[in-house]
C-alpha cells in the first residue's frame, strides 16, 4: 500500500488525492471496527487543525470547503501508518525505489528544463523537484550507511545537486536541515567521521549554490548587494530579497490589526478560512493566501487556534527527532521516512504548513513512531506479513 501511495504521488496529484479519500474510507471503516490500537502522537493536534480549517472555511469562506477538505481532513490520513505493516526487507525496498524513481526521473526533470526552462517531474515544477529529490538523496545517504555501497554516496551527490539546481530556499533549506539532521543522529549515535563528512557535503553545496544564486538570481544578488554595503535595506530591497514577502506581510498585519480594532474575538481565535485573502480587506498581492512567514500566513486563516496546532506539530516532531537514535545499522531505513516531515516543517516557515504531499509526509512520520514504539518496549524490529 505504501508502494501504491508513493507511486500515485510522482505520477499525478488527483491521482494521489484520490488515493488519499480511499485510504481514508479505509481508515474510517477500521475504526468504526475497532482496529484502530494507536494513533500517533500527532493526531490531536492534527484532528484540531481539521476542526478549525472546516468551521472558519465553513463559516466565513464556504466556496473553498473543498480546499479546507483537502488542507484539514486529508492530513488524517497520518493514522494509516498504525495498519501498515513494516520489516526490514520492506523498508530497504521503499528505500531502493525512492532511489530508482530519483534515477529514472532524472532525464525526465532535465529534458522538461530543456523544453521549457522549468524542471519538473510528471507534475509540478521548481519546488516539487526539490521537495523529492530531498527524500530521494536522504533514501541514498540511508541505503549507503546500511550497505557501505559507493554507488548509493554517488547517487546522493546527483540527487542532492538537483536540489541545489532547483534554486529555491524553501527545498534547500529543507535538504540543509535533513542533511543536518541526519548529521548529527549518526554523529551521536556512530561515526564522527560521517558527521563531518555529511556536513562538509552539506557547506559546499551551499556554497557552491550561494555564487551560482548571486550571480543568476536578482534575490541573492540584491541581498548580496546589502551585505557588500552597495544597496541601502530599504522596503523595494525587502520586497526584493523576499520574493515580495514583505509587502504580504504588510497587507496581512493590516488584516489582523482590523481584527483587533473591531474586536473580531471569534476570527482572531479560529481564522477566516481557507484562501481568504480572495475576500478580505486589504487584499492578498498573490490571490487567496498571505504567503509570507508562518504566523502571519496561518494566523489569517486559522486564527489562533489553528496557529497554534500548527506549532504543536512543530514541537512534537522536534522531540521525537531530539530522541531519535541508531541502535543498528537497519534503523538507517527509517531515515528517509523519519526526514522527509521535516524537510518540508523547515521550508514551510517561509511559504505555508500545508502541501499536497504532507499527507504522504506524515504517514512515512507514523510508521517511523510505530517502529520506534515496538522497538522501544523490547520487541525485534518489526515483521511485516
């Protein structure tokens, strides 16, 4: 089923969301079953953040109650990861085919550059080339420390260069924190040697991708320009270096002020729902969202309780991967599934919490806590059946 789900998500995204109202039925039916034994720790906040979605959208924007759907309920389908069963030979074939679909979309992201300057997969483009190729170079990075295979570093090199090619913030710094990471659970958990040479691969990519960005990329060469002392810091600069980030911030502090002055309690504590920034006052410079930083963006359309949930999971996951530990060379096959959350929860403070493949995020998240758990309470690593 996992297999059948990562598929669906490189081929077509209706494809995918249609698996995702499927699994959910599923998970629905089980339930009502009582075969639901854990949920995860993630699940109330998550549950809540479904709940405030559907009310503010419901009440306030109720033309986009199919995007709430999509943005609130669909990321229930993290429960999924209690009724998947897992062994070792299963993760190392989910790893395999995360690094095989890398290797064979390769000529499909570059011929798609070639034809139209933008490189893109079956679909998508910039960030989705990101958002997979992180997994797959962490999916290598894991299958060369479980294997000692030269091939797989290679593959990682290729894979983490796409990223890098992709020239966006959001999937470099969600590669940076993976590799990161990844660093430092081998760093304290075997090798020191891995964990500089992780990081030394970490700071010239960066490095290399920094003079490429300030030479291609008007952002960098303006924030270049600030650093050098060539370029006053004034608002067209911001706007500049932001992607015009800071105008929407702008016209959302404005938003939230309104709230305040006329005392909307109700909105400031659930939102206005989903893709607001269509109805409100001032509008959105970009459409339906003030895609600026995380606060800003969520709080508009979640208010504070959705808000907060959001950081619930933040604060959640971050525990978990303070905890996270290699106790034998198989736990290397839970990297990409323990990761790839993560990679997105960091590009995400600069542009928005949910993304069409967070549902497939949070179920590889639950399969890793349902490792862990068995492993935890003495048991072998699990079987699968």
């Amino acid at each position: 089923m996992l297999i059948a789900l990562f598929t669906s998500a490189l081929l077509s995204i209706t494809l995918f969301e249609g698996l995702i109202i499927v699994l959910l039925i599923y998970i629905l039916y089980r339930t009502l079953k009582g075969d639901l034994k854990r949920t995860g720790a993630l699940f109330l906040p998550l549950l809540l953040h479904a709940f405030v979605v559907m009310l503010s959208t419901a009440l306030y924007h109720p033309s986009q109650l199919g995007k709430a759907v999509e943005r609130g309920p669909f990321l229930l389908a993290y429960v999924l990861g209690g009724f998947l069963k897992v062994d070792k030979k299963s993760l190392y074939t989910f790893n395999l085919l995360l690094v095989f679909s890398g290797l064979l979309l390769m000529p499909v992201v570059f011929y798609k550059f070639y034809k139209t300057g933008q490189p893109a997969m079956f679909w998508g483009g910039w960030f989705e080339v990101g958002s997979f190729y992180t997994i797959f170079a962490v999916a290598s990075l894991s299958l060369f420390f479980y294997s000692n295979r030269f091939l797989y570093l290679i593959s990682f090199m290729l894979f983490a260069g796409i990223v890098f090619f992709t020239l966006r913030r959001s999937t470099m710094l969600g590669l940076g924190f993976s590799l990161l990471a990844f660093a430092l659970i081998v760093g304290k958990s075997k090798s020191r040697k891995a964990f500089f040479g992780i990081l030394l691969t970490l700071l010239f990519g960066f490095s290399v991708s920094t003079i490429i960005l300030v030479d291609k990329d008007h952002r960098y060469r303006a924030l270049y320009e600030v650093l050098a002392q060539q370029r006053s810091l004034d608002e067209e600069t911001l706007n500049t270096v932001s992607s015009y980030r800071w105008e929407i911030a702008k016209k959302g502090i404005e938003v939230v002020s309104k709230d305040i002055e006329r005392s909307n309690w109700f909105n400031m504590l659930v939102g206005h729902g989903i893709n607001a920034g269509f109805y409100l006052e001032p509008r959105s410079p970009v459409g339906g969202i003030y895609e600026s930083i995380l606060p800003i963006s969520e709080f508009i359309e979640k208010g504070l309780l959705g808000f907060l949930t959001v950081i619930w999971v933040y604060i959640l996951y971050g525990r978990f991967l303070l905890s996270f530990r290699i106790y034998s060379k198989e736990d290397y096959l839970l990297m990409s599934f323990l990761l790839a959350l993560g990679a997105h929860l960091v590009g995400a403070i600069f542009t928005f919490f949910w993304d069409a493949m967070l549902p497939l995020y949070l179920i590889l998240f639950s399969l890793v806590e349902r490792v862990r758990g068995e492993r935890r309470v003495g048991g072998p690593f699990p079987q699968g059946q």
